[in-house]
C-alpha cells in the first residue's frame, strides 16, 4: 500500500509540472526566469520521491526523460503514466 501511495504521488508531481508547462504558467504571469524556478523545484520533488521509490523501481523511460531534461518542458503529461505504473 505504501508503495503505491509513494508512485501515485510520483505521477502527481509529474502531471503537476505538465500542467505547470500547459497552463501555469501563463496563469500565474510568470516571467521565464521564474518558470525555471518553478520546472526546477517540481523538478526537485521528483527528484526525491523517485529516491524514496527507488530508481529500480522507476521506469527507464521516466528516469531517460529527466535526464535529458524532456519532462522538464513536457506540456502533454506523457510521462505521467511511466510514474504510475513503474517499469513501462
């Protein structure tokens, strides 16, 4: 159960910065100094709960994309099902 609270909340912050991307940030008047600020500390979050799940347990595809900074300005949330269910 814990480990599926744990990835749900992965796939959260993912579609949490995807929307960020989508619509956010025109919604909160962000200048782009500011939106790298913000794709950085979601970014960050990410970054943690995949530590806590365990990288081994992540997606190869959703560790590929932040790595080459791809979810960083995905505005579509086509990672989001890679955080929900694992290794895709």
């Amino acid at each position: 159960m814990i480990e599926w609270l744990k990835r749900r909340r992965l796939a959260s912050l993912v579609e949490e910065l995807a929307i960020y991307n989508d619509k956010g940030i025109a919604w909160s008047g962000h200048d782009p100094a500011r939106a790298e600020v913000e794709r950085s500390l979601l970014l960050a979050k990410v970054e943690q709960q995949i530590a806590s799940i365990g990288e081994e347990n992540v997606s190869r595809k959703l560790l590929e994309a932040i790595a080459d900074g791809g979810i960083r300005l995905d505005s579509t949330g086509k990672y989001v099902p890679y955080a929900k269910h694992g290794k895709l």
